[in-house]
C-alpha cells in the first residue's frame, strides 16, 4: 500500500514537472511563468513527499518531509500572482510584492532548516519507527503556515471568482469548472492537515493538483482559460457596418449579421434558408460592374456600391463546406473617385487649352521660306507649362519670330506667357530692332508681373529675298536673345554655329542689357531655335545638350524644316523617354528657294 502510494505521488511530481516544462516552453506571457512557478513548486511537493513515504528510515523521512515545505510554501503566492496577473491587475505585481510575498516562506524555511525551531513546523512521533504511515506531528509555526498559505488561496480564488462572474456566461462557465478543480486538492490538504480520519495518515494533494494543474495549462494555452473566439466573432461581426452573409455548399443563407439583413429589408428569420442569389435579387441588383455591386436604394432610390468579396469555407479535411459573402459599400469612395476624375479631366481640358494657345495654330508661309515647330508639354500634359512660341507678320517684307520660355509652371506661368507674347505682338514694329522692341516689353512686364517670375526669349526679324535674284539673295535675320541659350544655324556643308549675344532676361531689371545680331542664311542653311526643355533633357546625369542637337542637325542637313524638328524631338523622346521633364518649344527656319520647298506648310505638332 505504501508502494503504491509512493509511485501515486511521484507521478503525480512527474506529470506536473511535465506540465512546468510545457509552459515554460510556451512562455508566451508573463501569466505563463507564474503558472510555470506553481507546477514546479507542486511537482516538487509531490517527488518529496514519494521518497519521504518510500524511506524506512525516519531521519531520512524526515529530512525530505521538510525538503517538500518548499514546494508547499511556494504554492499559495504563486497562485496569488497567477490570479494578479490574469484579472488584468498585472500592474500589482512588482518587485515589492513579490519580496514581501517571499517574506513567509523564507521564514518558514529557516525554522525548518535551524534543530532549534525545527520542531516548531513538525516532527515525527516517537513510535513512528513501527508504523508505516504515522502520523505527523505539528507544531505551531505549522498553524501559521497554513494560516497563510489558506489566506492567500482564498483570497486569489474569491478575486478570481469576482472578476469572472461579472463578465459573459461563457466566464462564468469556466470559473465555476476552475473553482471545483481547485476544491479538489484544497479539500485533500484540509483533510491532512485536520486529520481527518485515513486523510491524516497521507497527503493527496500533490496527485490532486494534477486535476486542477491541467485543466489551468489547457485553459492558458489553448483556450486561453475561456474560448473567447466565437464571442469576438460574434461580437465583430454582429456590430459590422459590412454585409456578411454564410452560406452553405449549395448556396442557401444560413446566417446573416444585421447589416445583411438591413441591406436586405428582411428579419434574420427570413433571410435563413433563402438561395444567395434571390437574397441580392430582394435587395435590388442594379448592375455587376468595374465598381462592384451596384443596388438601388428602397427608400432614396440612388445607386449603392458594394465591393463584393466571396471566401471558400472549408472543414478539417480541406473539403468545400460552404462560403462566406461579405458586401462592403463603397459608394462614398466611387463617388469621390468619379469626382476626382471629373476635376482632373477638366484640369486637363484647360491645361490643353492653355498649352495651345502657346503656340499658333497654323505657321504663316513666307516667301523663300520653310518653317516647322513642335510643343511637347512636361510630364503627362496635365500641368500648365510657361514655354510659348509665335510667328507674325509685321508688314509685307518682315516677318517677327519669337520662342520664349516664362519661370515656373501653372496659371501664374500661363498668365505670364500671354502677357509676353501678346505684348511683344502689340509693340512689334519693322522699324523697331528686337532689342528696342524687347526693352519695352520688359518695362510692361515688370509692373505686372511678380518680382520670383521672369522671361527669357529669343526674339528676332526675319527678311526674305524678294525679286528676281531671289534664289541667290541671302536671307537676313536680326536677332535677341533675353537670357535665353544661343539658337543653332545649320550650313549647307555641315557646319553648325552659334548665333547671337546673350543678354539679361525679361521682368528682372529696369534696364535689362539686350544686343541685336545679325545672321544671313544661304539657301539650304537652317535657324534652329529651342527652350531648355530641349538641351537639359536627361538620361541619369548625362543631358541632351546643344551638342547632340548640333550633331542630329548636321547629320540630317538634307532633310526638311519639318524632318529635321521630327527627328530632333524622337531623338530627344529615346534619350530621356517620352514624359519630358520640362516643357519643350523647337521652331525651325529652313531657307528654301522656290524649287527648293513644299506646296505648303505643315501644320504644327
């Protein structure tokens, strides 16, 4: 019987040192360690206390009877602090409780451990050496550990009992099956320690507590002490704006939240059993679309969107058990994304008109001349740029060319260019050198325009021969450049050469210094002029430059105005791709003889 009893509590210890192991290894959270402590503090009461059963030799016995205190007084604060933690009191537990926590136990260890004060805790009868299960003797340093060690007990299990009763049924559930486990062992230690009848002879709370250390482990770490899964569920999706709606493998509604049953205009009760299908039907499908789901409101009769998302269900084998349909309403983003839309197309709209009003809408023909130019606008044509260009007649023997370039971009930009060529039509004069003519745009420009806006330009006079020696006469051009880069001329043998003198840019000063330049062009040669949307193109760190412009002229010196603008702005669109950085403004003058040109001009890109 003895035996027997012995290998009860060591396996008690066995199975509860197992369980410590177990939530040791989880140790998830701090509640884990706690729990861990109390196993150990078990497992070892219940290994002690099986060698002191199985020793036939009383000091032995009595040597592990006080060996096993140190499980049994650890018990009770770990239970406490256990108890702290998982009612959301965490927080208590500080370095300061647990010493003084610590304060008992120790104490009772020490009396236990010193002859004096030993017997103070227990001892063994005298007549213990003929009995094999006597009776242990107490004392009364006993009785005040047992005092508290019940205190302790008792007051984590009433707090933990408070705290679960006052939350959902499936708590209290659970704390009524917590609270029998723990009666369990406690009602075996009562029983030992009053001595009442067999129980005073054995101590069955090391096995008990197998009971109650398991169903603790199995709540903490797999239920979490209560299933609280289907009450989140439930509670998540019951207060869902989201339409859910479950249905099984053949396509019947077998639960629904209340906003499927809102959207719906049914009860719960008649929606379950109902096909899927015929529940959209009720709710008025209007249309499937790009969008999503589009119903029609009952009361308003507007359009609703619903984003529609369908989820397989699955059982345990990985079988088809049936599928979830959750309908999100969107309609306030559709909405805003159509309206978005709307202020982008018509930003877009304006932005085109705007760009084309930068640049003629058909170039003049003019004698012994070939004229070609292309806008490109920066990015994807959606934001207003500043560069502009223009071709006018100023009387019937001089013609005014003009490509410019404003800071910045937008509708100040935009207001700006307008102001600029539209004031250099208005001031032009034959009489007046581009230089003068310029001088006086800049005064105009400079009261109104903002101090951060300026304009650079090339502007300049163009006279084509007339009269019988056409074909051999040069034609002249006098020439401006306002902070604007040099334009390139293109000879008949190859060659290409800067033209012009730089000079300060427009709306900067009150005085700004302009030159005029004089430059004749043979038949065949070209006047290329460009914004820095051309030349400061880039692909990485390298830039287009005027180099490569030089280079693409030369090399196609036989083609047209209008070749040579094409083949400049394709070269430019593969250097740095077709969305241009910055806007570009390309205006080419070929002079070509009578036999020498097209029946008519092209119209602009």
């Amino acid at each position: 019987m003895l035996t027997l009893l012995a290998s009860l509590m060591a396996g008690a210890g066995v199975v509860l040192a197992v369980l410590a192991a177990y939530v040791a290894w989880r140790r998830g959270t701090l509640m884990g360690w706690s729990l861990a402590v109390l196993l150990v503090a078990v497992a070892w009461w219940g290994v002690t206390y099986s060698v002191e059963l199985s020793a036939d030799d009383v000091a032995v016995k009595s040597r592990w009877g006080d060996l096993k205190y140190a499980g049994i007084v650890t018990l009770a604060p770990a239970w406490f602090v256990f108890v702290l933690q998982y009612t959301g009191r965490g927080r208590l537990v500080t370095r300061r409780l647990v010493a003084l926590l610590a304060i008992p136990p120790v104490i009772a260890l020490a009396v236990l451990a010193v002859p004096a004060t030993h017997d103070l805790v227990r001892s063994y009868p005298a007549e213990a050496h003929t009995e094999d299960l006597p009776i242990v003797e107490t004392g009364p340093a006993f009785w005040a550990i047992f005092a508290y060690n019940n205190v302790l007990l008792v007051a984590a299990t009433v707090l933990f009992l408070a705290s679960m009763v006052r939350l959902a049924r499936s708590y209290r559930r659970m704390a009524w099956v917590l609270l029998l486990s723990a009666l369990l062992p406690w009602a075996a230690n009562l029983l030992h320690n009053l001595e009442v009848g067999w129980f005073a002879r054995i101590d069955l709370t090391p096995f008990a507590f197998i009971v109650t250390g398991g169903l603790l482990v199995w709540g903490l770490f797999e239920e979490r002490l209560i299933d609280l899964a289907p009450l989140a569920r439930s509670a998540v999706v019951e207060s869902m704006t989201d339409a859910v709606l479950v249905l099984d493998a053949f396509g019947r509604v077998v639960d629904v939240n209340p906003a499927a049953a809102t959207l719906a205009g049914r009860t719960r009760g008649e929606l379950i059993g109902r096909r899927g299908r015929d529940l959209l039907s009720v709710a008025g499908i209007a249309e499937v679309g790009p969008s999503g789901l589009v119903l029609m409101d009952p009361d308003s009769g507007d359009p609703r969107t619903f984003d529609v998302n369908l989820q397989p269900l699955t059982d345990v084998s990985g079988r088809t058990a049936g599928e979830l349909l959750v309908l999100r309403e969107v309609t306030q983003r559709v909405d805003d994304q159509r309206r978005l839309q709307q202020v982008l197309d018509d930003r877009s709209r304006v932005a085109a008109t705007l760009q084309a009003s930068m640049v003629p809408a058909r170039l003049p023909v003019l004698p012994a001349c070939e004229l070609a130019s292309r806008y490109v606008p920066a990015g994807d044509g959606g934001e207003i740029g500043g560069d502009f260009l223009d071709v006018f007649a100023l009387d019937e023997q001089a013609w005014a060319f003009v490509l410019g370039d404003v800071s910045g971009k937008g509708a100040e930009a935009a207001t700006v260019t307008a102001a600029a060529r539209y004031t250099l039509r208005a001031l032009a004069a034959p009489g007046a050198t581009p230089a003068a003519t310029l001088r006086q745009v800049n005064a105009v420009l400079q009261a109104q325009t903002e101090s951060e806006r300026h304009c650079t330009l090339v502007f300049g006079h163009l006279r084509p021969p007339r009269g019988d020696d056409a074909s051999d006469a040069p034609v002249r051009i006098t020439l401006t450049l306002a902070g604007h880069h040099w334009p390139l001329v293109l000879r008949t043998d190859g060659t290409v050469d800067e033209v012009g003198q730089l000079g300060t840019a427009l709306a900067l000063f009150d005085d700004p210094e302009l030159h005029d330049a004089e430059v004749e062009l043979a038949p065949g040669d070209v006047l290329c002029l460009f914004t820095d949307g051309l030349v400061e193109a880039r692909h990485g760190r390298d830039q287009f430059g005027s180099e490569r412009v030089a280079e693409l002229l030369s090399t196609h010196r036989g083609s047209s105005a209008d070749g040579l603008a094409s083949v400049v702005l394709a070269a430019v669109r593969e250097f740095h791709g077709d969305e241009l950085a910055d806007d570009l403004a390309l205006l080419v003058v070929r002079y070509a003889p009578a036999n020498d040109r097209p029946a008519a001009q092209r119209r602009p890109q």
